[in-house]
C-alpha cells in the first residue's frame, strides 16, 4: 500500500506516495516536518482510513485546528515518557489505525531520565532502537506506515554524523 502525502510532486517522485512500514521527516526546526506529517494524515484520513497522533513535543496539540484543517478522524494523544509514546503508537497500529505520526521521535525520552547522568544518552539510544524496531515490523505486517519526525542536530554542511537517532534508524 502506498499512502498520499498531499504534495503532488512528492506523490509523483515516490511512485505514488510513502510506502507501508517506518518513513521519518527530518530536518532543522520549524522546516515543515510536522506540516508533512499531517497531510500524509488528512490524506489518509480523506480516503477513510484511521489515523493517530503521537504528540511529543511538549503541551497539547490544537485539536480543533487539526480538525479546521480537514484533520477530523484521528486520535490524538500526549504521553508523559517515551516508553507510554511507543505503546500507544504499537497499540493503534494492532487497533488497525493505519497511519501513525510520532511527532518527535528525538524527543522520546526514556521514564529513567530524571535519574541519569549528566550526558548518558545510552537509555534514549535504546529506547529509540527499541521503538523503531518494534514499530517498523507491526507496520509492515499491518500495511500500515508510521511517521517519524526528528530534529537534525548538527550542520549537514560538514557531511558527518547527525545524531545518535540516525544511527539508531540506519541500523534498523
């Protein structure tokens, strides 16, 4: 299955749309990630399939913004800790939501944080592997997709390493 994002000549250079399994926007904040993510839903939702929303970037989504924007059929949720992020995500996908948007996958924090060390990332890394691992094989055998979204955290320009969360995804 193949599923619209909205913006034709994406549609066109991917043959149609995303494919099912994992696909993450990254980029710098504020580039439109979170934008894409949500046509890909109101795509999808346009074309009566169910969808959800992981929100993980602090407060609460405007639902009724969402709704406005032709986003009327999507669930929406806040969790507290990234571990309470990755069931929700796993339990709408076994619940048949077709498309699932974790917005933002860099800020999967683990419920251990609080305890850690000044600069030990070891517990977000595994978590991160974790949930896309775990995530990435219920979609597939759903036919479904799940959105990521993450920040870059370092300039493109000098061609190295991103982030800890791009390892993570490259082994996956």
């Amino acid at each position: 299955m193949r599923f619209r994002t909205g913006a034709l000549q994406l549609d066109k250079q991917t043959c149609g749309g995303l494919p099912a399994g994992l696909v993450e926007f990254s980029g710098a904040d504020a580039c439109g990630k979170t934008a894409l993510a949500l046509s890909v839903v109101r795509e999808a939702g346009l074309a009566g399939l169910p969808c959800a929303f992981i929100h993980m970037q602090g407060g609460a989504p405007d639902v009724n913004f969402l709704r406005s924007a032709g986003i009327s059929s999507m669930l929406v949720t806040t969790p507290p800790y990234g571990e309470a992020a990755v069931e929700a995500a796993f339990a709408t996908l076994r619940a048949g939501c077709k498309v699932v948007v974790v917005d933002s996958f860099t800020n999967l924090r683990p419920r251990c944080e609080d305890t850690m060390l000044v600069g030990d990332r070891a517990p977000a890394a595994r978590l991160a592997y974790h949930a896309a691992t775990v995530l990435r094989e219920e979609a597939l055998q759903q036919d479904s997709l799940v959105l990521l979204t993450s920040e870059l955290r370092a300039n493109l320009g000098h061609y190295g390493e991103i982030s800890a969360y791009e390892r993570v995804l490259a082994a996956c």
